[in-house]
C-alpha cells in the first residue's frame, strides 16, 4: 500500500519539488493551499488530491483530516511568509498573523491529523519549517525571527509528547530561491550579494531542501526525531569568505 502524506502550501517552491520527489518515489499525495486554481492544477500534475483553504481559518485543519483519509503516513508544513520590516514598523496584528501561519497553524495542521498519523503502519513523520533567522540575529526579521523561533520549540516538544508514534523534525533553510522570495532576489546585484553571504557562495534551491525532507519522511530516517537540522550553505555557523 503507498504511503500517504499530506503537504500544507502544496504549491510552494519547496514543496514542489518536494512533491515531485515523492510522487516519483510513488507516495499518494494531499494537497493543502489557499489558491484554488494553483492548487488544482498542481494537483492534477501529481494525481494529488487537495483541498483549498487558508491557514488562519480554523475550520481548514478539520476538513483537511477528513479528506486526507483516515490513515496518513505523514504530514508537511510548509507555509510561510515573507515580510520584513523593523520591530517600529511592526503591528499587534502583523506579529500574530505571522505567528499564526507559521507556528499555530503547524500546531493545528498536526493535531487535526494526529488520529490519521497514528493508524500508520509504520512511525509516521512530520516536518515542519524553522530558519536561519531562528539561529542568528537579521534586522527588520524581528516577526519572522519570532514565528519561526516557535516553530523550532514546537518541534521539540511535539517529538517528546508524539513518541515513538510519530517523529517530528524540522528544517532551518536559508535564503532560497522561491515565488516567495522572488521580489526581494528580483534585483541580480543583491541577490549575488546575498549569495557570497554563504560559505557555499550561492543562494538554496528547492531541491536543495527537499531532497533531506523526503529522507525525514521515509523510514530510512526511522531513528530521527526532535531535530532542527540547518540547510543553509553553512550561513547558520560557517564565517562567509
């Protein structure tokens, strides 16, 4: 029997190329995203189901555990977002929308699924998406430093309290070059600025990231749990040249 999981932000960069991973590898696939039209079409490409809906409707992760299906073998959180600014731009409101679609919404997304997750025949895996920004200090990242930093301590506590149902793990990437960051790697000067700030001296792909979170979500990665592993051309802890 395939394996099933599901990937909240579906047609993302990451997961996209996380999604061609596993349809490769013949895992059935559920999709979750908020624009109906991309995710459809995404969907059809992987023979995925789907179902549209945002992170801050707290109906959505109800309706995704009952169309998932009643066993799933794994779960991915991959939704983001990118707004920079200085903590005196900063509102109550952007604080804790950022929060909410990054760190509460993981937290819903796997509990809505927790009952699915555990009728797996194997040890089901989770992964979700931490940061650089959680590891080092950025001006104008103080929302996302914040959101992300949780999502990091959400990790943790869900492999300590999920055990040995369910392993959770997360990936801190750096700067990758996705839709979400395209406005801001528009400029090809900055962005090859922002490249030389890694030892590897270039910015991450999609498949750069998604190739260690189809490893956490199979069994080969059966004795990883409660780790935020950094994939970040050594920015999180390697001096740039």
């Amino acid at each position: 029997m395939a394996r099933k999981i599901v990937i909240y932000g579906g047609y993302g960069g990451i997961a996209r190329s996380l999604g061609q991973l596993l349809e490769a590898q013949g895992v059935s696939l559920h999709l979750v995203g908020r624009d109906g039209e991309k995710l459809a079409a995404r969907a059809k490409e992987l023979g995925a189901g789907y179902t549209v809906g945002d992170v801050t409707d707290p109906g959505l992760y109800e309706r995704v555990a009952r169309e998932a299906g009643e066993v799933l073998d794994g779960l991915v959180y991959a939704v983001g977002n990118l707004d920079l600014r200085s903590l005196q731009r900063c509102t109550a409101e952007t604080l804790l929308h950022d929060f909410q679609v990054n760190a509460v919404g993981a937290a819903l997304a796997v509990q809505a699924s927790l009952p699915a997750l555990k009728r797996s025949p194997a040890v089901a895996s989770v992964v979700f998406f931490s940061s650089v920004a959680a590891l080092q200090g950025y001006a104008q990242h103080t929302a996302m430093s914040m959101a992300k930093g949780a999502v990091s301590g959400l990790t943790l506590a869900l492999a300590a309290e999920l055990a040995p149902r369910v392993r959770v793990n997360a990936l801190a990437p750096s700067l990758t070059q996705t839709s979400l960051t395209a406005s801001l790697l528009a400029n090809e000067s900055m962005a090859q600025t922002l490249a030389t700030r890694h030892a590897l001296q270039r910015l991450g792909t999609g498949e750069d990231i998604a190739g260690l979170a189809a490893f956490l979500l199979s069994e080969q990665a059966g004795w990883i749990t409660g780790q935020v592993i950094s994939v970040d051309g050594g920015r999180s802890t390697l001096a740039s040249r």
